[in-house]
C-alpha cells in the first residue's frame, strides 16, 4: 500500500461521545480533498468506551489507524506517538472535542503550497470564557512572541498542518506541544498562520483551566532557554555567574581594604555583608561550574546522537556531467 499524502493525529482522552461525529466530520472533509490520507486517534488510556468505540471503527475503515497508550502520558505523548507512526508527507494535529472543524483542513494544506513548513490554526473568533480561558491565553500568547520570536496570535491551538520532515525533527516532552512552531523554528521552520473556526464544545468539560496558566509561564521560561542557549548554555549560566562572582569579589575587596585602612572588624562590623560576599563568589564559581558541565552535556547529546547543529533545507548544484568545462 502506498504512503497517504495526509496523516490526521488526534489525541483522545475520555470522548465517548465525540468520536463518530468527528470521524464522520473527518473522512467527508479528507474525501473532498481528493488526497489519500490515514486517521491516527491515539487513546491515552481513556476510562469510558472510547477505545472500544475507535476498535469498533477501525474495523470497517482501513484508513483509521487506533493507537492505545498504557497509560494516560498526557496530550504531548500522544501527539508524540501520532507524529512517530505518521506516514503522510503532511501531519496534520487537531483535537478530538469537535472544537476544530475538520473542514478548516483544506485551509491548512492550501497554506502549505505556498511553501511554508508549518500552517498554525488562529482562533481569531474565540468562544471560551473571557476571564479563565481567553484573558490567560491573550497574555501567554504575547509572551509567546516576544520570547521566540515567532510571531503568531494562537500559539495554544493543536489544530496545526506540518510537513513531515519538519515535525520529525521535533521532539516533544512534558508539555511543549503547545510550542511546537517555536521548536521548530531552531531549524529555520517557515511558519504561517491560517485562521480557523473556533467551535463549542458539544460535550463534557474541557481538560484545561486556570491552573494550566502558571504550567504555561514555565514552559515560556524552558523555550527561552532552548531557542536562545540550547547549543550554548555557557553563555546563560557564565554570564550569571560572571556577574555573581564580580559583585562577591568586589565587596570582599571593598570590605578588607576598609579593614586594613580604618581598623573594622569584619565579622562584628560587616558580618552580613561578609556572609553576602562570600555567597555570591561561591554561587559564581557554581553557576560557571554548571555552564561547563552543559556544554559538555550538549556536545555529548550532539555527537551519540549523530545530529548535525544546523539544518540544510535544500541544495542546489549542476551535476558532474553539466559542469562547465574549463578551458
């Protein structure tokens, strides 16, 4: 059987009663495509009837492909699983709520053609709660932007298209799938933005609440550091540590010469700036330690993994038989 040019991904946890419709929805929308596609519904150990309802499925339709988790690894490692088994030249994620309509696809692919690595969905018209949901996701967005770069409104949405060798190259852990286009970008990713229907849920509660905000503001801080010192880490802890050590080292001078010069006892005078002092130069010499330990750490992961620290998009070149001949 040949590779489908489409592979769908869709995690599902606990959406009994959201599987047919959105099959259903699926399988119209990729048939009016014209493309041959495959379905992954990756179940993360869901409790109710969803696995025996997407066994009961995959029987009938060869193009629906049931992965089962065993246990509940959370959305990130289903994405991951999905992304792993694809076969398609285009991966495209989205969720299994009936929140993305499948029809928005095409929109998605046609952005694609023009050339982009990465078609990421926008909900511009927004259906969630204003104070919970729409307010955290306006401020982690913004954030977003500014830390990576990458300029997106929705960096949240899983509803995304991607190219294979693009979200290969993208390993996923905790939850980073809601950055995916940031990772991606270490390697020069193209991304465009495509708005898509935001739509109700028509079951059940969302998975996601508040709390999820101040998960968000730590992976904002995690990218930071991947997108900016990943392949440097020396730059981020020597620097911190330069400056720790400096201040420490400063105030220690500062401190014996005031003894030397105007008799003070360090301890009885200037303990707690002592104690400061001493803190500081020992919290440099700790922090500089660490920056030398992750670049040997990088360059170990670099080199077992055999994976080059830049990424060739395409080459050009006449082959031997078109070389000009020299004169």
């Amino acid at each position: 059987m040949d590779s489908p040019s489409v592979s769908v991904v869709v995690p599902v946890h606990n959406e009994e009663k959201s599987i047919l419709p959105l099959c259903d929805r699926l399988v119209k929308a990729l048939e009016n495509l014209g493309s041959t596609f495959e379905i992954l519904l990756i179940d993360d150990d869901s409790t109710d009837g969803s696995f025996e309802l997407l066994r009961s499925l995959a029987e009938v339709d060869a193009r629906l492909k049931i992965v089962r988790l065993r246990r509940n690894f959370g959305q990130a490692a289903a994405l991951a699983a999905g992304f792993e088994l694809a076969e398609g030249d285009v991966i495209v994620a989205m969720d299994g709520d009936l929140q993305h309509d499948p029809a928005d696809i095409g929109a998605l692919l046609d952005k694609l053609a023009e050339g982009y690595d990465i078609a990421s969905g926008w909900r511009r018209d927004r259906i969630d709660n204003p104070m919970t949901r729409q307010l955290p996701s306006r401020v982690a967005n913004w954030l977003m932007t500014r830390i990576s770069g990458v300029r997106l409104h929705d960096f949240g949405t899983t509803f995304k298209a991607y190219r294979r060798d693009t979200i290969k190259g993208v390993r996923l852990y905790g939850d980073l799938h809601r950055f995916i286009p940031a990772l991606a970008s270490l390697s020069g990713a193209r991304i465009a933005e495509v708005p898509i229907r935001n739509l109700a849920r028509t079951d059940g509660n969302s998975h996601y609440g508040l709390g999820r905000t101040f998960r968000v503001l730590f992976d904002l801080l995690t990218i930071r550091f991947l997108l900016k010192y990943f392949t440097r880490p020396m730059h981020f802890f020597g620097s911190i540590g330069l400056a720790c050590g400096l201040g420490g080292g400063l105030l220690l001078a500062g401190l014996t010469l005031d003894k030397f010069l105007r008799g003070h006892h360090l301890m009885s005078d200037h303990g707690p700036l002592l104690i400061a002092g001493v803190l500081l130069v020992l919290t440099g010499i700790q922090l500089f330690c660490t920056g030398l330990i992750g670049e040997v750490l990088v360059r170990t992961y670099f080199e077992s993994q055999n994976r080059p620290i830049y990424s060739i998009r395409e080459i050009i070149s006449k082959s031997k038989q078109e070389a000009p001949r020299r004169s």
